[in-house]
C-alpha cells in the first residue's frame, strides 16, 4: 500500500521548514487554555483565537519556523480546568496559514478519530491555503477519557500502531497522483477511493510524531520525518545517543529523519528574576488538582511510585513536562546550544505567556543565537 515515488517524501524545503537555520525554533501548545503551564497564575495563556492569530504573526515576523498545537479534547480539571478550552487543530492551522507568509503551521490529529479519506482531504487544503506550509503531527492515542467521549476503543498499545500504519498509508496514497484506489487491510476497508486535488506543489507535507515506546519509535522511524523526543539538560550525553541511534535506525531502512525536542523558557533580565517567576508560577501557584489528574490517568500515584512521586509532579507541573530552561538570555541561549550540539534539530518552546514573552526572546535570545552560528538574522 505504498505511495507512488514522486509524492513518498517531502521536498527538502519541506523538511527544512522552509528556513537555512541550522536550529529549528516552534511555539508549542498555544491553541490550548493555560498551554502547557500547569499554573493558577491569572497571566496564564488564554488559548483564544484572537491571541493565537497575533502570536503566529509575530513569531512569523520574527522568523520561528513552526507552530505546533496540542491535539485535546477535554479538559484535565483542577481549579483551571486545565487545557479544558482548546480549538481544532487543522481548522486552527488553516487559519494561520491564511495570516502569515513563511510560518510551516502543524495540525495535531488522533489517527484513530478521523477518517483518513476526510483527513487527506482536509490536510491538502490546509496546505493549499499555505502554500505548502502545512504539516501533520500524526498521533495514536493515550488518553482513555478522551476516547470514550467520542465513543471509540483505545487499542492495545501495539494494535495502535498497526492501525496507525494503516491510516497513514491511506492518507499517503490519497495524496499520490494514482487513479481512485481499494484499501484491503485489517482495519480500513475502502472502495475507490479518489482525493483531488493533490498537495501542493507536487510533494507531501513533512509528517512528525512523539512515539516514546520502542514499537512507536520504530513506527515513525519507518514513516515520518521527524520525531519528539524529551530530553533533560543533565543528559543531554544520553539524548546525543538516542538521536544517532534513530537516524542510524533510519539510515538502515534508507530513509532519514530529524530528532526535535521540547523546551519551557522562563527568560527574564537576570537569572534571580527567571528563577524568582519559575517558582511562583510552576510550584507556588500549580494547579497540583490538575497535575494529580493528569498522573493519575497514567497509573503514576503517591503509593505507586513513593520514592520520586514528588519529582514526578513537579516534572507535570513544568509544561506538561519537556526540559525547563530558567535564565538570563545569555543562560537560555547557551542551553539552546547545548541541545543542538546533542543533536536536535529543532525546539518547541512552551512559555507561560506566550505574548507576553515572546517579544523578549526575540529581542535578547535569537541575536544570541544568531552570534552562536545557529540561526540568521530574522527576516
């Protein structure tokens, strides 16, 4: 069931996210209330329309290669209702790619809640309306909750991405320049199928996802261009390793693949008064009824795991988790560095208020990077 060659892979532009910047640098998590902050603070991220419109605007000004949303359905409670109002995500990218000019804008979607004949064609018009610009953040599905709100099974962990296979090769023959087509699987049975027109400019959208186990890791090793991967600023040795280990794995089935990462950046004049907020925004003012909800989901509780349950709350309280960079500009700049030397690709930053703090990073922190040789000056 494999795509025809001229649409199997995304143009070099594509996977470059359209910019020479040898560190690719994204916003992450805006299309949700709070974002990925897990605060009471009242500065927290509204989430709405409006503030995302003037955010992906200014990151396009500033020269950011990317937006990427969270795909959520449902709120995780606590005294905020934490990510409790969120928009859809393709719609979402369809829109900014509309407002901005260079700006690769993502759409975060759940394989196994949306047809992927109706997906086909709702990426292929989002990417139309960028010309070129959109990208797939493809995920299988953890969140049990969410699930059974829309009236769906989550599969057995392996099956997910059995089904996901499916899915994703579906999708990619629906955007290839073949004649209307049967699918035959195990999961998706489909007759003559057609999808015109074909994404734009004559290749796919790149195609990312943030598998954690080894069988979702070997999933998007074999079909995605990018993958996710947390790291810790402590061991960035062990994420050097896993990076080499994925594009070594990639290599050998002939294909390549980028690693990213994730990063929270509290960002201020000096490192006291980044530290001073990182504490009365994450740990003073958590909303820990959210945090708690959020592990519990995961079988993470005080009696299963009593030794770290503590660095383990603190670690969901920090944006969902991904590496916190607390600092002054030259501080977060050089941990930047750091993450690129291990060999990421690129970073998602999460900000409390992206707003509000955006401004600020593109001011002190990108010249930074600029002198450091990992990016050019902004557009």
């Amino acid at each position: 069931m494999s795509a025809r060659p001229e649409i199997a892979a995304a143009m070099p532009g594509r996977l470059a996210l359209g910019s020479h910047n040898r560190l690719k640098l994204g916003l992450f998590g805006a299309n949700c209330s709070s974002g990925r902050a897990v605060t009471k603070v009242p500065e927290r991220w509204s989430g709405s329309w409006p503030d995302c419109l003037r955010l992906a605007r200014m990151a396009d000004a500033a020269g950011l290669e990317f937006m990427l949303p969270i795909g959520r359905w449902k709120g995780y409670g606590g005294d905020t209702d934490y990510q409790g109002a969120t928009v859809e995500t393709v719609t979402w990218a369809a829109g900014l790619l509309a407002a901005t000019r260079r700006l690769v804008v993502f759409g975060t979607v759940h394989a196994p809640l949306i047809h992927p004949v109706i997906a086909a064609k709702e990426f292929v018009t989002a990417d139309h309306i960028g010309e070129g610009r959109f990208g797939l953040n493809l995920v299988c599905g953890w969140n049990e909750d969410e699930f059974e709100m829309f009236g769906a099974a989550l599969r057995e962990h392996d099956a997910r991405y059995d089904y996901a296979q499916e899915w994703l090769d579906t999708v990619k023959r629906a955007w290839g320049a073949e004649a209307a087509f049967d699918v035959e699987g195990r999961f998706i049975r489909l007759k003559q199928v057609r999808a015109k027109p074909k994404p734009f400019g004559g290749s796919r959208p790149i195609i990312m996802n943030a598998a954690v186990s080894a069988r979702g890791q070997a999933f998007a090793i074999r079909n995605c261009d990018a993958l996710f991967s947390m790291t810790a600023l402590g061991k960035l040795d062990v994420f050097a390793a896993h990076v080499a280990s994925v594009q070594a794995a990639a290599r050998a089935q002939r294909r390549e693949i980028d690693v990213y990462t994730i990063a929270v950046i509290t960002c201020r004049s000096s490192q006291r008064e980044a530290e001073d907020y990182y504490r009365h925004c994450i740990i003073d003012n958590a909303d820990w009824g959210a945090v708690d909800h959020i592990l519990a989901m995961k079988g993470i509780t005080r009696e299963a795991y009593p030794q770290d349950f503590e660095e383990r709350r603190a670690f969901q309280a920090n944006g969902m988790g991904g590496v916190p960079i607390v600092g002054d500009p030259d501080r977060v700049a050089g941990e930047l560095e750091r993450i690129a030397a291990a060999g990421a690709r690129g970073v998602a930053l999460s900000l409390v208020n992206y707003l509000e703090e955006l401004p600020y990073f593109c001011a002190e922190v990108l010249p930074r990077l600029v002198r450091l040789g990992l990016r050019n000056p902004a557009p």
